[in-house]
C-alpha cells in the first residue's frame, strides 16, 4: 500500500487568480476560501517551495512562520531537512524575561517536519496542525519569502504588483483523468465519460464531472472538523489514484456494535451507476442499514477488492471486532480475496430477501453528506420512537413485557413472533435420550384453512452439553422438516447408474451429496468442504425416474450425503433379484424398482435414522435394500450447496475438445509414476500441452488443432515451426492461452469418469487461472447429438506454482 497523500505538481498564485479549474483552495460551508493544509505526504520541487506553501498556509490561518531546525551536509553545506513552526513556538529565555517587548510565545505546538528524500523533492513527514493560542482574525500583513539566492524579501498582501508562485502539489483524486486530469487548453476533465471509451483506464480511478472535486472539498472539510475522520489511498506506478477508502466517526463508532455481520455492497461498480462505490453495511438496532465505511475502486478486481478490504480492516482493528459473517454479491473473485482477508469469518452470499442494499442510489458524490444526514435522521427518529412509544403486549407473559422495556421497538416485533409462535405449542413430551441431546414430542395449534386451526408434531431436539436447540428448531418451534420422495426407477435409469456412473462417480470419493430437486437428480463431490476434485453428475428425472415426487419445506428440495459404494451395492443386489425373479413382466404394476426416502428404527436401536430404500414387489413378495443416509440438510445448508453448485457450473471461456480419450490416459499412465505436479497449459487456438517436469527428466504431451468452444483465435503463422514448450510460452504472452498445475493424482483421478462412457471430453481453464475444468459429453445412442439430460464435469484444484 503506498501512501495516502501522494500528488501532483501545480503552479499556483496565491495572490492571483487561478486559470485552471482545479484551485489550491476549497469552498468552505461558510462560502470563505481556504488554502489547504498540509498534511504527511506531501512533496515540493525545493526547499523553498516548501517554505513558500507554508508561509502561504500561515497567512491564510493567521500565525507567523519560522525555522526552527536545519540540517546540512558536512561536505557541501546541501541542506537536507528542516523544522518549520509557529512564531509562538517555545518560551523566553531567564535572561531576555525583563526586556520590554511583549511576549508572544506561548509554546505553540504547531510545526511540519520536511526532508530531502531520493526523488530529490522535499517530502513532509510529520505535521501538527493545532495551535495552543488565539490566531490573528486577518491575514498578516507581510510575510517572509525565500528568494532564490537565499536572501528574504518582505512582500505586503495588499500590494497587487508583486505575487508569489508556490509550486504545490495536489491529492491525485483531483487528477484522476488522464493528462493529470486536467486540460490546460480547455480546462474539462478528462476521463470525466463525456469523451470516448478509450478514456476508461482500469489502473486508475474514472470519475464523472465534478466528482473529484466533491471528494476533494469532503475530505479537506472532515479533516478540519472531524478529529476521527480516516482515510487511505491506494496509487498505481505512475502515481494516480487507483482506489480509496474512508470512515468518518459515526462509522468507526458504528463498528464497534454492528459489524458482527457486515455487507459489502458492490453494486454499483456496475456501468449503470456514475461513481463507482462500494459500502461497507451493518444493522443497528432498529434493523435499519448503517454505514461502517466507504470506498472508490477502479474495478472489480482481485487487486482492487484486497487492498479496500485490507484497508478496512486495518482502519477497523482499533474496536478489537472482527466480522463473524460478511455477506457479498455472488461472485468468485470475492470468494477468494474474501477467504484471504477474513480467514475465520463466515462467508455467505447475499439474498434479495435477506439483505436490503442501500436505498438511495448516489447518482454523484455532492449528494453523499445529503444521505448521510437522512440515514442519521431516521435512526434519531427510532431512537426517539423507542423512547416513547409503549408497544402493544399480545401475551401474557411476564417476559414479554420485560424486553419490552429492553428492545428497540423493530427488535421488539421480531420477539414477539416467536412469543406467539411459543404460545400455540402445548403437551411437549420427552420421547427419547441419546447423551446429551434430548428428543421432545411439540404439538401445536397452526392456521390451516380461513380460520381454522389443527394440531401437528413436531420433533425438537435439545443439545444439553451445549444448552441450544438443534438448527431444525427456533424457540421449541421447529421440528425436522417433513420430508417426502419417491420415484419408480426406469430400466434406462437402472443401466445409467449400476452400470455406468455409480463406477465412475465412486472413484471421485466414497461419499458425496445426492441433491433432488423437482426437476433433476445431481450427485455432488467436494462442493462444500472444498478439498480435492469437484466432480457434478447431473440427470433429468427423466432419465432416470418415472411417477417422481418429492416435498420438502425447502421449495421442494432435498440433500443429504450417501455412501456410493453402499448404493452401488444395494442396486446391484436389487437389479440381481429383480432379474431373476421378474418373470416376464406380465403385470406392469409388479415387479418395479421403487426408490424412496424412510425413516426407520434400525436394529439394537432407540433413535430412528433416515435411509433410502430400493423395493420391488411381486405377486406374493417383495425384496427391501436398505441404503443409510445422513441427516438431510437444513434449510441453510441446502441454500449454501445451491449457491456451491451454481458457481461450480461456470465454464471456462475457452474450452478445447479431446475426441481420443484412451490416447490421454495412456500418456497420463506413464506420467504419474515421474513427478506429481502437472503443468496444462490450453490456447485459444485450439492447443493442450501437458508437462512434468523433475530435476532428471521432462516428459511431455501435445495436442494440436483441437475443436474450440468459446473464445478462440487463429494459429500465428510461423508457429508451427516451434517447439511445443516455445509455442505455450508465446501463446501465454500474447494472452492467448492460460497455464496452471494441477496434481496428477487429480487429473488421473478426473481421467477415471471415462467408466461412465462419455463420448468425448472437454478441458478448460477457469477465469484468472482459478482451475482446471473437464467437461464429458454424451451422445444420444445411435446420434451425433448432445444428450442434454444427462451432464458430467469435473473441477481440478489449482496448486500454487510453489509446488513445482
């Protein structure tokens, strides 16, 4: 991070007036001009324009300058550094106390410490800006200036013959066009949108009209009126602002009671909005939004997104809170600078419904002290309501009225739901006791149609070692979600899964989620715990199902996590009966395959256990095959997977088509005894070169000209006449290709999904090199066409190029 005040140099007059339209002094809230103070950062030509600024700044405050300190070097006498203060800086001496001139010194504290640094330039390193005494209510009549020679000239304010250039250097949010941001010729802003798109620079900061100059006077007013006021700026090489943020001190005090969880809205980083801001979001205690910061970025990058979350923690650790759970827009760029900065903070997607953005829309920075102030008023207003206004008890209960007294009157409704809720339970029974949890029986009176009521149980478990209900329930209230499915197995759907995929998918990982939603089944590897290969299988009920029906609480979805080897087995044992003892099938009602989801007591036995059962019937009997579960998902966690598989099912932009996969698992099958790091690099020209490489021996693959979906470019001339490792390198440098490794036990491991019987293959890399991506496709038998009821892909985990 480099400095917050690094700036420009500008001519100015003091004395005249400005041409340009960028000024050395703001526009106070009384209308008088003030020239700007100085501030830690900023860098003079020479000595003498330093001194030259601060005498003009002393002027304009109403105080004299002098030195206090300077320090040569001992060879050429080239001053290096120097103190400058307030002329009441100190005290008399003993001896001079009795003299008849009037004591003006009264130990000021005001001072800046400058240096000659390896630029060359004089940069400020250390101000104080109060003063311990009354300052002059007009500007001095003559000040001291620093001729070029070194001799003193006296030059008198009113005078309108002689001025004074200060070569000053300004805040780069003012410049942040190109040019400087200025226009000399024209004095228009640059990079203001008013021009053409080649203006945009994604390195720096693109402002509309007007804006940097907003920010400007914003800044320089909290600073002189606001002691809690902070503020970083982030510049790129060539010294322009990229990215900025800052906390006034309502929002520092706001950190410290609200920032358990906190929103970052990014949404107007989008085109559509002017200023491209993002916010730091918490809720108060009337659930409204309030400000825990803000910031200017110059896109949504990697880069741009780590420095403004950096910044704000660092500006943030003197509450001692660090976020339990941030909420962000979905996106993958912030899911991973998100897990960098705030490793043990919950990371979750934000919902419409969960979370409100901000209602105003800043069409430009001027309206930004307006917002705040509305913000403000509205929470005063709460406060005020709060204070006064008795809320309506609807229980009888002592408790009710108690927080009552206690809670904001927004908080306050939110409680006295479940207090209703707990009103309409009744004959809560203990049924059953494994250790410390406790199972109860709940009945409870619930609104069915009009008016009318009925009574429904629920089963509410209770952690006593932990002393809370389980996540299943709130307040005693909610139960283990009712849970219904059940589906007849197609002979198509027996043979995909016996004698395809269950193989294949069970090479991936003993365990996986199988997630059933009222239009597909999908088995699921690694989605959320995130270690090792992803693998998704995804079918159409039709493809696999027939009658299918499923219920759940959860808009008809449910997830749980199976052992694979175990359903493989059950399945297999099933077909082996059903084939046997099928008969000719002179009855379409019998002998068909039902799968559906139980709850049993197992045997040796309290607690019932959930398990999906496979069952066909015949005439006179029926064979059961068991398969346990886990505990289905709750609502959350089935939220957090979808989330998971909707990121997950992102291609790549270029995908290259391997046709000869048994070609590809001989190569990889000699590779995997050499080294464990794989290096693929894929170009958009239609080339997959793999390569491993150990201190002894390099072994590596090629293939050209494969078919290319998405992006794609044409083959350079004269590349064929490369080697396969100069033709990589090129492709990378021209941003034709990405390179990544991954681990070749994952990529033999991927290489496994040909048991499915795909009948071709797909690699990718994912965006900024996030991983290696394999797509399978199938065929409809008989055709060339994509059978689009049935998909595979797998996801490869990116090493970091430390490895190799």
């Amino acid at each position: 991070m480099k400095h917050l005040d690094l700036i420009q140099m500008e001519q100015v007059s003091p004395n005249s007036k400005h041409q340009n339209s960028e000024k050395p002094e703001f526009e106070s809230e009384n209308g008088k001009k003030e020239f700007v103070a100085p501030c830690v950062g900023m860098e003079f030509e020479s000595y003498d324009d330093a001194y030259n600024y601060y005498n003009c700044y002393a002027r304009e405050a109403g105080f004299r300058v002098r030195v206090k300190n300077s320090w040569f070097k001992r060879n050429c006498r080239e001053k290096y550094g120097a103190v400058l203060c307030c002329s009441s800086q100190g005290f008399k001496r003993i001896k001079d106390v009795n003299r008849l001139r009037k004591e003006t010194r009264t130990g000021c504290p005001a001072m800046v410490r400058m240096r000659l640094v390896d630029s060359r330039r004089w940069r400020i390193l250390e101000v104080t800006l109060d003063h311990n005494h009354l300052l002059a209510t007009k500007s001095f009549k003559s000040f001291k200036k620093t001729g070029i020679c070194g001799t003193k000239n006296t030059i008198q304010s009113d005078s309108e013959g002689q001025t004074q250039t200060v070569k000053l250097y300004r805040a780069l949010v003012i410049d942040s066009g190109g040019n400087n941001g200025i226009s000399h010729e024209t004095g228009r802003e640059l990079g203001s949108g008013s021009g053409p798109a080649s203006d945009f620079h994604p390195d720096r900061l693109n402002l509309k009209k007007g804006d940097s100059q907003a920010i400007y006077n914003y800044i320089c007013r909290m600073q002189l009126t606001n002691p809690n006021f902070f503020y970083l700026m982030d510049v790129n090489d060539e010294g322009r602002l990229r990215n900025m943020i800052w906390l006034d001190a309502r929002c520092r005090a706001a950190i410290g009671y609200f920032s358990d969880v906190v929103y970052f809205d990014t949404s107007y980083l989008s085109s559509k909005y002017e200023v491209p801001l993002v916010t730091f979001v918490g809720m108060n205690h009337h659930c409204q939004t309030v400000l825990l910061g803000c910031g200017l970025l110059s896109g949504g990058t990697k880069e741009s997104f780590s420095w403004v979350l950096k910044a704000w923690l660092t500006l943030t650790t003197t509450s001692g809170r660090v976020p339990q759970t941030i909420v962000t827009d979905r996106c993958r760029v912030l899911q991973s600078v998100v897990s960098e900065v705030f490793p043990k903070t919950h990371h979750r997607f934000s919902l419409f419904h969960i979370m409100k953005k901000v209602p105003e829309k800043l069409g430009g920075l001027r309206n930004y002290d307006a917002i705040k102030k509305k913000k403000h008023k509205e929470e005063a207003n709460a406060d005020m309501e709060s204070r006064t206004v008795s809320s309506v008890l609807k229980t009888r209960c002592s408790f009710e009225l108690q927080l009552s007294k206690i809670y904001t009157r927004e908080i306050f409704k939110k409680f006295q739901v479940e207090v209703e809720e707990m009103y309409s339970c009744f004959s809560t029974t203990q049924v059953h006791v494994d250790g410390a949890v406790v199972i109860f029986l709940v009945k409870e009176r619930v609104l069915a149609d009009g008016s009318r009521r009925e009574i429904k149980d629920y089963e509410v478990l209770y952690n006593r070692g932990r002393g809370i209900f389980s996540l299943q329930s709130l307040i005693a209230i909610f139960a283990l979600i009712k849970l219904k499915f059940k589906a007849f197995l197609t002979d198509h759907g027996v043979h995909l899964l016996e004698k395809r995929f269950l193989q294949a998918l069970d090479k991936m990982g003993k365990t996986c989620h199988l997630y059933l939603t009222k239009d597909h089944a999908i088995f699921l590897h690694n989605l959320l715990n995130g270690d090792g290969i992803q693998s998704i299988a995804q079918f159409r009920k039709e493809a696999l199902f027939e009658d299918y029906r499923i219920s759940s609480q959860n808009d008809d979805r449910i997830a749980f996590t199976i052992d694979l080897s175990l359903l493989h087995r059950a399945l297999r044992s099933i077909v082996t009966i059903y084939t046997e003892f099928g008969g000719s099938h002179s009855c379409p009602t019998l002998n068909r395959l039902q799968i559906k989801l139980v709850k049993k007591l197992p045997p040796h036995s309290q607690q019932p256990m959930p398990f999906l059962t496979f069952e066909t019937k015949g005439y006179k009997s029926a064979v059961i095959q068991d398969v346990p579960i886990s505990k289905p998902l709750s609502r959350s966690d089935v939220l957090e997977l979808q989330a998971a598989l909707d990121m997950a099912q992102d291609l790549p932009q270029t995908l290259v088509q391997v046709p000869d996969m048994n070609q590809l698992q001989n190569f990889v099958d000699r590779m995997k005894n050499v080294g464990d790091v794989l290096n693929v690099s894929i170009s958009k020209s239609g080339d997959l070169h793999l390569q491993i490489s150990t201190t002894l021996v390099t072994l590596g693959a090629e293939f050209r000209k494969l078919v290319v979906i998405g992006e794609q470019t044409a083959v350079p001339a004269g590349d064929d006449n490369l080697s396969a490792q100069t033709r990589s390198r090129r492709a990378i440098e021209r941003g034709d290709a990405m390179n990544v490794q991954v681990s070749v036990k994952h990529f033999f491991k991927s290489l496994q999904c040909h048991l499915a019987k795909p009948d071709s293959a797909f690699y990718g890399i994912g965006e900024q090199g996030s991983c290696l991506t394999v797509v399978f496709q199938f065929f409809i038998p008989g055709t060339r066409q994509t059978d689009k009821s049935i998909s595979l892909h797998c996801r490869l985990p990116v090493l970091d190029p430390g490895t190799n």
